[in-house]
C-alpha cells in the first residue's frame, strides 16, 4: 500500500476517495509512515493519536472507547465532517519531500448546484475560480488544508456570487472547525499559548475568538432578564474605565456588555442595545452610587427596584469608617 517508487505525494496515502472517516485513514496512514517499526508498523504508532482520532472518527470500535474519555471539548460534535453536496478527494502531501502539510481536494457532487453566498438559494453556475487553501484541525503537527476552486453563480436575485461553502464562510482561509477548535483552546490557555502550542499565529487565534464571540452575540437570548447589575472597572492603570453590566438573576448569571467609560451616555448605550421592551421587564437594577449611573437608571428603569450594592455603600457609611 505504500509503495516507495510513487513520488506523487500520494504514495503513502491510500486511497479513501469519499470515505468520510478521512481523518482515521490520515492518522492510521502517517503512523505507518512514521513508525516503521517492520514487524508490527501498523499498531505501533496508532496508540499515542487516539485522542486525534476520538476527535474526528464517529464512534465506532475499537475507538468509541477512546471517545468516552476524551469528548469533543469544543463543540460537542464528534465525527467527520461530512458536507452534503461535497467530496472529498484523495488526500496528499502539498510537498512530498518535506511533510509537513495534507492537502485535501475537495469537488462538488456532480450535478448539484451552488448555493448563492447571499440569498442562500441555489442558483446556475456562472464560473469557478481559482483554486484555494483552508486551513482545517491540524494532525500531529500537520497542517491539513482542504482544497477547493470556488464557484460562481448567476444569481437571478443577486447577481453573479460566490457560492456558498459549508466549511468556511466569507474570505476565511480558516475553516469554521478550525476556529472553533482555536477559540475552545483559547478559553482554556492564553492566546499566545495556543497560538504557540498549535503553531499557528496569534492573529489566527485572536481572529477565531472575535468569530466564537460575535456567534454568541448574535445567537444569544436576551429574553428574560430581570435583574441586572453595573459597576465600573479600570483600566490600563490610569484614570480609565470601562463599564460592565451583568445579569444576576438567580438561575442565570453572565456578562452581559462592556462599555467604554463610565459616563452616562455609555450605561445609555446599554440600554439601547438591551431595547425598550426588555428594558421594561427589568426588576431590580443593582449599581453603586455613581451619579451618571444613578441617572441614568432613573431616566431608563426607573420603575425596576433600585439596589444600592452593599459593598459601596458600606464605604459611604459614616458609622462604619
Ligand atoms: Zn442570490
């Protein structure tokens, strides 16, 4: 199976053409590359990459065992990716000779149609662009890129668009499962340590955080909160500040927004965001004696229940001092 006289960079990567557990076959097949180990090369190596495996193979034996201990840490999803309207092709080496990165074509299925980038429907093709790299989960420390030429669409609502792809969206060269894996990594180590763990930049890292945070803001439920607090926090060790408001209600507790300063037009700016409706469902607004906060509770919950946060007033306390 890995006949040394092919030098196509696909000598050692078996054919998997539209098998989607693509990543065991990757895995399996650099072990028996890199662990020679002439009596028994295929066990040898396997064993240290069950965690790489449990990732990314669907529960299966001997590997679901493996996956019970090691549960996908990011989006709970465990198993290969399959794209309905997408194969894949066979893998190989961007460079024979060095090794270092797995290139994975991608085709569409035949005779499905591309999905305009703007409306989301299908739409007749129109051209297909040139080919392009997106960086997918690393193995070992290989990267592993798919490869895919774009098409285009006619679209009879739009115009002429790209074509939608589910592994990635807009200009990315980062697949959506890669950034998800760096920003899950992220809130576990620092951004430079994952960054210098999974090589791969600081940029990428702080990129794939800002898509995790702007997902979760787009997709978070602001319903329901009755109950919030402000307090102003500083910064870079001078005289600034930023303004932070939570929920603390009792089963549910998180920051809800960060502002900059502590002046009132910023608390405004929370309450626009929140908006008029939720703002009249709020019950207890929590603050410390700040003016421009206090005003501004007033002005925009002043029917909720005002709390004077104990730690501060405490301070202002004469009998306490
Ligand atoms: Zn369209």
């Amino acid at each position: 199976m890995c006949s040394e006289s092919e030098d196509d960079g696909r000598a050692h990567l078996p054919s998997f053409k539209r098998s989607h557990h693509y990543h065991l076959f990757v895995v399996e097949t650099i072990c028996v590359n890199q662990a020679r180990t002439p009596e028994n090369k295929y066990t040898a190596a396997r064993f240290p990459v069950m965690d790489v495996v449990a990732k990314h193979h669907p529960s299966r034996e001997p590997h679901s065992r493996a996956t019970e201990n090691y549960p996908h840490p990011f989006t709970g999803k465990r198993g290969v990716e399959r794209y309905k309207s997408f194969v894949y092709q066979e893998a190989r080496w961007a460079n024979p000779k060095t090794k270092t990165e797995i290139e994975i074509p991608i085709e569409p299925r035949a005779n499905s149609r591309a999905i305009c980038s703007d409306c989301d429907k299908q739409a007749p093709g129109y051209d297909r662009l040139a080919e392009r790299r997106f960086e997918f989960v690393p193995l070992w420390q290989i990267t592993v890129y798919f490869v895919y030429a774009m098409r285009r669409v006619d679209c009879p609502r739009c115009g002429v668009k790209v074509e939608r792809v589910p592994w990635c969206d807009g200009k990315n060269q980062l697949t959506t499962t890669y950034r998800w894996f760096l920003s899950g990594w992220a809130k576990r180590l620092s951004w430079k340590g994952v960054a210098d763990a999974l090589e791969t930049t600081w940029q990428n890292v702080f990129r794939s955080v800002k898509h995790a945070v702007s997902w979760g803001l787009a997709h978070r439920n602001l319903e329901g909160i009755e109950s919030i607090g402000v307090d102003e926090v500083q910064w870079q060790q001078g005289h600034k500040y930023l303004t932070f408001v939570y929920q603390i209600d009792g089963g549910r507790k998180r920051l809800l927004w960060i502002g900059k300063d502590r002046t009132m037009k910023t608390f405004l700016r929370f309450f626009r965001m929140l908006g008029k409706e939720r703002c009249g469902k709020l019950k207890f607004v929590c603050s410390d004696m700040w003016k421009p906060y206090l005003r501004v509770i007033a002005k925009k919950a002043g029917h909720a229940i005002h709390v004077l946060d104990r730690f501060h007033i405490m301070q202002k306390m004469p009998l306490t001092k």
